[in-house]
C-alpha cells in the first residue's frame, strides 16, 4: 500500500499531465436553453453522457422563460447569476455583442457552433386559410397580428423575408408580436394572432390541436438554412479554453448522435420529459424525421428532416453569418456602415469547430472553407456574402438605418 504522501505526489503529477494534455479548467458551465427541439444536442450531450465524456460532468442545461430572458442571463453571467452560454438564436449572438438590446453595453460572445439547420416554420389559424410560401391573401390588406420570438431573431427574419418577398411592408402592412415560443399555441387557440414562426414542436402541436396549419416550413424559405447557435461569453472561452473545446467536442458528439435515424424516436422520448420541452413525443417526432403535415389540404412530404451534423449543419458559416448582420441592417437594428468580415471575426470560432471536430475524429466532415458560397432564397433572390451592401441594395422592401 502506498504511503499518503506517495498518494498525494501521484495526485498531483496527474493534475499536472491532465493541464499539459489539455484537460478543461473547469468540470461544468451553465448553459440556458428554450424549449424547441433544436436544443436537442445540448440535451443529448447532457443525458447521453456526453458532455461527462469529455470532462464536463457538471455542466448545467437551465431552462430560459424567454429569449429576452437569455439575453439578460447572459448579460450578467454566472457569476452574476446567470449563464455563461446558451443554446440561442443566431441574431442574438451579433447583437449580444455590440450592445443592442442590453442594459450595460456590449457583451463579447463567441459561436462556437451551429446547434441545428432547418425546421422552423410559419403557421397559421383556420381562420386565415390558404395561405403557402408565395400566397399571403388571407392577411393582405386586414392589420393582421403575426408572433415571433424575438426582434431581430431567426423567426423575426423569416416571418419579415417571407412577407416582404409577398409583397406586404412588416412594420406597416402587419402587427409584429413577441411571444415565446412555448406561449404561441396557447396565444393562437384564444385568438390573440392570425399566424406565427416558430421552431418545432410548436408548429406541430397547432396542428395535432386543429388550431391551424402550417403556412410553410422555413427551409422553404432559404433550404438547408442555418438555425440556432452555440453561443457562449467570449470572457468564458477566453478563461477556459480547454473546457471550452470539451464542451465542444460533447455537443459534437450529440449533434452526431442525434442526426442517426435509428435514434430518432429516443430522441422524441428524451425532450419530450417535462424538464426540457415537456411536450409529447409524438409531436416531436415527425418533424424530427422529416415528415412534414402542413394540415391543410396539401400533400405532405416525408424529405425536411432537422438536421444537426449532416450536410455541415453544424459548422459555423461565416457567409451565413453575414447574411444575418445584413438581414438585421434591413430592418434597421444594425447602422449603417457594419464592418461584416470584422464583426463575424470577432464572434465566429470556425476554427475551434474545426479543431474539436478533428479531435473527435470527425475532421473530414468539415468544409473546405468558411463559406458555403451565393445562397438563392425561394423568390430567386441572391445573396453574395462577398457584396452584403449589394444584397441590401436589390431589395425592395427594407428599413435602413441611415
């Protein structure tokens, strides 16, 4: 048996070797995170073991009342109480970053993947019938009321893209309302909106209901678009680099895990416990699996799975983000006069994505660059990520900022 003080030396050469080798700092972060079905590879990564795997068995996935309240958390941090990362929207990540929306200033944060593509939708009450991606009759002309999540946000930009390529001005032509995502079915089945965007399994649940139908999935809008974010506080990555590469690789692993069809329905099963997103697994699972009911009189199709890893779902364009700062510069959140190349540097870790990816053994899975080239939306508009003033400039419905 070995003496205590032979045990102790023994102790401390191993923490030594680990800090060499690159252990995490730290065993845990906390992480907010809303009850959508893309916050599923933090999810994965926390019940599959994941996260533990790589050294982080006390990470904390909290659940956020609201966007705005993730805002706020990760304003104050969590030394202050709140979080130090989150499964969040895209948008917020920029304007997180250079004070928009904040109380105190800018909050440096740091992408440090994409969580998911695809699989947000726009719904509408049976009231507002016929209504798809090209045909917004129903609501032209009557001041409808339209929900989304957050200004600035995903959904904002999508219920925005959609009807300005229909021709209706969002801040004239309609009513934009938050409400989060959790409160839409219920704020639908009172009649306190015509129609919403959403992430899933809220666009689903409208429709098991028979409170409406889906008007048109957000990967008709832009296919293969990207979606929520891993953003974290860039004064967290920069004080734990290690851990922030083990939470990485874990919600690598989930992403991957997550996307195989054999685990699909474990998946519906997993969110759909009452601490996450505490809806059933059968309104998870379809959409999950691609299988698209709009609840209307329209086929459904069986093709436009959420995608967490395949087809680079999870590598952090920076084209794509930079489509986002222009979208947000549209509709007069940003000024005029946005450094894109410098703004996306300072928020976008691709090169971390790529480095945990490769420590995963999964560095073939990344792209050869960090842009996935001229994206072309559903009305046949394009967009360059090399000329975003030029993308601003073709459109003819938008609010700049002068």
């Amino acid at each position: 048996m070995r003496s205590p003080l032979v045990r102790s030396c023994l102790l401390v050469s191993s923490l030594v070797v680990g800090a060499l080798a690159g252990a995490p700092e730290v065993t845990g972060v906390k992480l907010g995170f809303i009850p959508l079905t893309d916050c599923a590879p933090l999810v994965v990564a926390k019940e599959k073991g994941f996260f533990a795997k790589h050294g982080m068995p006390e990470v904390e996935v909290a659940k956020q009342a609201s966007w705005a309240a993730t805002r706020d958390n990760l304003e104050l941090g969590a030394a202050r109480g709140g979080i130090d990362g989150a499964h969040i929207l895209t948008p917020m990540v920029y304007q997180l970053s250079l004070g928009i929306g904040t109380k105190s200033g800018a909050v440096p944060m740091q992408i440090l993947a994409r969580l998911n593509a695809n699989s947000q939708a726009i719904s509408a009450e049976n009231a507002s019938p016929g209504m798809t991606v090209n045909n917004v009759a129903a609501i032209r002309g009557k001041n409808a009321k339209l929900a989304m999540t957050y200004p600035g946000g995903t959904h904002d930009l999508w219920i925005r893209y959609w009807l300005a390529a229909n021709g209706l001005d969002p801040d004239k032509d309609v009513n934009l309302m938050v409400v989060p995502p959790p409160q839409m079915v219920a704020n639908m089945k009172v009649g306190n909106m015509d129609a919403f965007c959403v992430g899933e399994p809220w666009g689903q649940q409208l429709i098991d209901q028979k409170l409406g139908y889906t008007v048109a999935t957000t990967q008709e809008i832009w296919k293969d678009h990207p979606e929520k974010s891993l953003g974290l506080r860039k004064d967290w990555v920069d004080a734990h680099p290690n851990a922030a590469l083990a939470l990485l690789e874990a919600v690598q692993e989930a992403q991957i895990w997550a996307d195989q069809p054999g685990n699909k329905a474990e998946l519906a099963q997993i969110l759909s416990k009452r601490n996450w997103i505490g809806a059933p697994a059968a309104d998870l699972l379809p959409r999950l699996k691609g299988d698209v009911v709009y609840g209307d009189s329209r086929p459904g199709h069986s093709n436009d799975p959420m995608k967490f890893w395949t087809g680079h779902a999870s590598f952090p364009y920076k084209s794509h983000d930079k489509w986002f700062l222009a979208e947000m510069r549209r509709w007069g959140f940003f000024p005029k006069g946005v450094d894109y190349d410098k703004v996306v540097a300072s928020v976008n870790r691709s090169d971390l994505w790529r480095k945990a990816a490769a420590e995963i053994g999964h560095g073939g899975d990344a792209p050869v660059g960090d842009s996935r080239g001229i994206e072309t939306f559903f009305d046949g508009v394009k967009f360059d990520p090399a000329n975003p003033e030029a993308y601003l400039a073709s459109l003819k419905i938008k609010h700049l900022t002068k």
